[in-house]
C-alpha cells in the first residue's frame, strides 16, 4: 500500500490535509464537523469480533497510524476550541 511505501505521503495527506480541513472551519466559524473513521484500519486484528469503540487501537499501517492521529487532533480541537 502506499502509506507503507511512503508514510510521509500519507500523513500529509491524512494528518495535515484534515488539520488544514479544521483550521478552515475555525477561521470560518463551523461550530460541528462530522468525522467517519475507519474501524479496520485502527484496530488491526480485533480479538472480539465486532470490535466495539473500547477495543485497544492496534493500527497495522501507516495509513491507520494517521487515522487514529487525526481522531486524537479532533479531539484535541474539540477540548481546546469547542
């Protein structure tokens, strides 16, 4: 896959692009955004299936890295900015 060949690609792509997506709405004024993840890509091999969101976060790529990354910004953003 090519976040495997080139993680720094997917992060920029997957990590920056979404910050650049959040700066966006808060210059201007975007009180809620939607975010639709992707469970397979964060929990690796789940040892229940289904995975529920309590299950640990076990990325196997770089592309489930920058999304579990991306969810911890919105996180952040959302604590930080309201």
């Amino acid at each position: 896959p090519k976040s495997v060949a080139d993680p720094g690609y997917d992060a920029q792509v997957n990590v920056v692009g979404g910050l650049n997506v959040l700066r966006a709405c808060l210059d201007n004024s975007v009180r809620k955004v939607i975010f639709s993840s992707t469970g397979g890509a964060l929990y690796g091999e789940p040892d229940v299936v289904p995975a529920d969101e309590d299950h640990p976060i076990r990325p196997l790529s770089p592309y489930g890295t920058g999304k579990f990354a991306f969810e911890q910004y919105l996180a952040t953003f959302q604590r930080t900015f309201g």
